[in-house]
C-alpha cells in the first residue's frame, strides 16, 4: 500500500491537475517553467506553506545546450527565468513572509563550447582494445566530456597507455590508488574526484581536451567530446561532464533572512554545501562525511569565517 507521504503527494497531484490543468508537454522547457511557477505562487506558496521549496528553472539549460552560452536564444531564457524569479518574489512579500525568507540561487554546471569531437570507441576498436561497439568486455559509459570504462578483465594497463597517446584526452584517474595516484603510473586517483564507490566504481574515467577559446558569442570555454566521428564540430552547440573550469565552476548568490551581507565567498564550496547550510538555518546541524559538504558559516553566522584553504599542485608522467 501507500505510504502516508506518497498519498498526500498524490493528492496535491490531483488538486494540482484539476485546477491548472496538464503541464505543457516536451520540449516546451519555457511553458513548463511557466506553468510549474504559475502553480507555485497560487497554490503552493499561499495554500501548501512549504518550509523548503525548490524551483527547477530549465530554459537556461536547454538554450544554452542547443546554442550556446550568451546566444540569442539564452539570453531570452535568462530573461525569463528573472521575470518569474521577480514575481516569485513579490507573492511571497504578498504573503508577508520575505523578511523570513532566505533565497538561494545557484546552477549545477557551466557549459563549454562543443569545439570537437572523437570516436574514441571507434579507436579501442581499431587497437583491438574492445571487441564490438555492443561487447562488454569493456563497458564505456559516455558522459560526452568524460568517459567511464568498466573492464571485464580487470588489468587496466593496456588502455590506460593507449589513452595516455591519445591527444583528445586530457586526464585519466584509475581505480586502486590512493593519495592523489592511480593504480598506473602516470594516472590520478579516484579519491580526487570522489569516485571510490565501491562495487560499482569504474576501472578507469577520464576527461577529455579543453581549452579558453571563445563560442561564437564571444564567451570563453571549449572542449572536445566523445561522438561517432573525429574532427571539427560546426554550431554553438554546449555541454558539460568534464573537468573543463569552464563548466566546473558555476552560480552561487543567497541573500534574505539569516545570510551575512554583503559577504563574497572566496573559499572553494559546491553545491554540496547548500544542504547542510540550509538545515543550520533551521537550526539543524547533521553529521556530514567527506564529500557531503560544510555548512558556510561564513554565510550565514555573524562570527562565522571561511576555513583555512590549502593549495597543491600533484603532477603525474607516463611511465614512457
């Protein structure tokens, strides 16, 4: 049967579904937003009183993925989404509730420019590395900027020296090391990129060639990605999955009740951290693991300072 929670779900479902009507079906990211927020200001925020909400807004993300970031096409999503943020804003001050409210605006990724592609399986193939574009014997899992291989033999050897030739590949991590060093000479370790899940750890991940040249509305930020041919890519077409700072790095603006202003973050943070922050706000502080982010005391509490941060460069060569 139904749990408690997911009844209660299905009923705002219902109520939702018999007084605005069905969302606006893909791909239409614009009326969805519109939609979903529409519902927002007169449902939920006035009838539900939610203590946490989060908005999704999509436009951005598609705009910039089929055109580019600063493209025409971005440039009138980041409009609306300021639009709709604006009017969210003003129901709550409606409703009497800014001055108790904390606002946080962040983004998951960056984006970089698609500058070129690789048929980087087509290349395992050919060295004789993989058997088949379907054979399992190794698995690779393609995240466009970064790729995850998963081996049946277990002896990443072999591929990991081929990939240190390849010219499209930028950084390559191996399961096993430790310390900042793979498991293969001239390899980095999965700790660095908090990738030692175990069981379903790859064997070996990698992040393909980036670089600062400019999109072609002036914005710095390209890379390569995996795709079924090698060469030049033409468009504004964007995308992220690597390690390019470009898209690492992203948005984080909060202000409202409880945030220190003004106050600029310099210490590196994720959104990892938005969580734990947003629970402290409440008073609620949990018992965070590595990778499972900090509170920004430096944020949200009048005596609170960034921690210390420490810098190192870890260089690592083939063994050729």
């Amino acid at each position: 049967g139904l749990r408690q929670g997911e009844q209660w779900n299905l009923e705002i479902s219902d109520v939702i579904l018999a007084r605005y009507g069905a969302p606006p079906p893909d791909p239409d990211d614009l009326g969805q937003m519109q939609w979903t927020d529409h519902v927002l200001r007169e449902y939920v925020l006035p009838e539900l009183r939610p203590d946490v909400l989060i908005d999704w807004l999509g436009p951005l993300d598609s705009s910039q993925h089929a055109h580019g970031v600063n493209s025409p096409e971005a440039k009138d999503a980041l409009l609306r989404i300021d639009e709709t943020i604006a009017q969210t804003i003003s129901k709550i001050r409606e409703l009497g509730r800014l001055d108790r409210t904390t606002i946080v605006v962040t983004s998951d990724h960056g984006f970089a420019h698609h500058r070129e592609s690789v048929d980087l399986v087509g290349k395992l193939i050919a060295m004789g590395l993989k058997a088949d574009r379907t054979s399992t014997d190794l698995v690779v899992a393609n995240q466009s900027q970064s790729l995850l291989f998963y081996q049946s033999s277990r002896n990443p050897e072999p591929l990991v020296r081929f990939l240190q030739r390849e010219p499209s590949v930028e950084a390559i991590f191996t399961r096993g090391g430790s310390g900042g060093r793979g498991s293969v000479t001239g390899t980095f370790s999965f700790d660095l990129i908090g990738a030692s899940h175990e069981p379903r750890a790859a064997d070996v991940i990698l992040s393909l060639a980036w670089n600062s040249d400019r999109n072609p509305h002036g914005v710095p930020g390209a890379h390569t990605v995996n795709g079924a041919k090698t060469g030049p890519l033409a468009g504004g077409a964007s995308g992220h999955g690597g390690l390019n700072p470009w898209v690492v790095r992203n948005t984080f603006v909060a202000w409202g009740a409880g945030v220190r202003a003004p106050v600029r973050i310099d210490a590196p943070m994720s959104l990892a951290d938005v969580a734990p922050t947003v629970l402290a706000l409440f008073d609620i502080r949990a018992t965070l693991g590595r990778g499972r982010g900090r509170v920004l005391d430096e944020l949200i509490s009048p005596s609170g300072s960034a921690p210390r941060v420490t810098r190192r460069t870890l260089e690592t060569r083939d063994a050729d």
